[in-house]
C-alpha cells in the first residue's frame, strides 16, 4: 500500500527532467498519473515507464500560457477516471539567455508566462473540480533561485519568488475549501534546463564541454554542505510528502530540497 493509493495526479511537464522524476515517484507511492506536456513524445515514454511500474499513465497536451489548452487537458483528465486529487504545476523554463544584458523581453515573458502565470491558470482551471469533489493537492515547484537575486537569472529568480508568493496566496484563498497548497524548491539538479545553463556561463555549449559538468560541480563545491547534487527523484519525495495524507494541516509552506544550500 503506498501513501497515494487511489489517487490521480496531473503534472504538468511531466514527460522529462524534474517533472518525470516526479511523476515517476507519484506513481511508486500508488498514483496513476496524467502527464500534461507539451511535448507528448517524451510524455508518452515517461508514461510507459509509470505502466511498467503497474500503474496507470496517460497523457494530455497542455500549453500552460494558453486557458484553453489548459480547460481542454483538465476536462480529459479530469474524464479519464473521473477525478483529480492532485496537481503538480512542475513545468518551467529558464529562457533562450543568461547572463546581465544578454537577457531579453522574451525571456522575461517566457518566464513570466510559464512559471508563473501558467501555475496560476492551471491552478484556477482546477478549482471548480477540487471545490466539487471537497478537497485535494496542490504541489508548486519553485526553486532556491526564488529565495533570493542574483546576477544574469533576472527573469527565471523572480518568476520563482512568485511562484513561492503565489502558494501562499492559493494557500489562504483554497484553505477553506480543503485545498492544501505547497511548493517545493529543488536545489542543484543536472537536467537539461542546467545544461543549457551550463553552456551560457562557461561560454562554450559543444557537449565536449557541457559535459564536463565543471561549473556544476563548482556550484555543488562551494555553495552544498552535504557535497551532492539532488536527483530528479528527491524532488518527487518531497511532492508525495506535501500530497499524502502525512502533510494534511500543512500549508502555504516552501520547502528547499537542496543538500543545504538555503536554510530557511
């Protein structure tokens, strides 16, 4: 018997990097899972591996910046088995650039529109549904990069301070409704969105060199106590935590998942 026996969760970007840890943990603690992507081949893969495991997978595409998207995925999922007990609003994206002017308005709107704004629509999408059936989940992925500013992240740090806002906003607005809202702030994770990153800071984005890892590891050296990086899996821990029973009289809280790296 897992924690999430019987349950169905939605994450959205739930096909790849942290999203598929999360769906694939989801379902280890019993959940049958709706992957919401964009990308519906890496989802249905991600799906596979969930069906592996004995549970169920399927997969709705979802564009989080756009409500009608967002309305049409919910109503499928929501028909799928009749219901939705969890939301992980998981996807996220960093921008095309990093670094002090190399920044641009699109890459603020991007930010803007995914990580923030499309944790809102879906949220909202949702809310009648959870209202109905009287109560249920919903997990926000932030980030460490919202606990504070910092140089050439502009955009992508203050989309995850509002997305931290936003859980505590969600959590009074949805309390009264059996609702519980969290956030989960991963910390240093290799995932594709680090190896472009990677790329942009050492100024050289040949796989020859991303792969190196340098400034990665670096970050971990000289920023973690606990000297590892976090996997895509620790993350999922923490979500199946705040969307299990174990969590029910915990709210609006953000909790860094991050080998110490934020202690707050």
């Amino acid at each position: 018997m897992g924690r999430l026996d019987k349950r169905i969760a939605v994450v959205t970007g739930g096909g790849r990097g942290i999203g598929r840890g999360i769906s694939l943990v989801l379902a280890d603690e019993g959940a049958d899972i709706v992957i919401a992507d964009i990308d519906r081949e890496n989802a249905w893969d991600t799906a596979k591996e969930i069906e592996q495991k004995g549970r169920k997978a399927t997969v709705v595409e979802m564009d989080v910046t756009n409500a009608g998207s967002v309305e049409a995925a919910l109503t499928e999922a929501i028909g799928w088995q009749g219901h939705v007990d969890i939301l992980v609003n998981n996807a996220g994206v960093v921008g095309s650039n990093v670094g002090g002017g190399a920044i641009t308005a699109q890459d603020w709107d991007a930010c803007y529109e995914v990580n923030l704004k499309g944790m809102w629509t879906v949220t909202r999408a949702l809310v009648p549904h959870l209202r109905e059936q009287g109560g249920g989940k919903v997990v926000n992925i932030a980030s460490i990069a919202g606990r504070h500013g910092g140089a050439g992240l502009a955009h992508y740090n203050a989309s995850k301070a509002g997305a931290i806002s936003l859980t505590q906003s969600l959590a009074h607005e949805l309390g009264p409704m059996n609702v519980n809202v969290n956030a989960v702030c991963p910390g240093l994770l290799w995932t594709d969105m680090w190896r472009h990153l990677e790329a942009a800071i050492s100024g050289d984005d040949t796989p020859e060199v991303v792969d190196r890892r340098q400034v990665f590891e670096r970050f971990i050296k000289t920023n973690c106590p606990l000297q590892r990086e976090q996997t895509p899996e620790d993350i999922g821990q923490a979500v199946a935590f705040f969307a299990s029973d174990a969590a029910k009289n915990i709210t609006g809280q953000s909790l860094n998942v991050d080998g110490g790296i934020e202690m707050n």
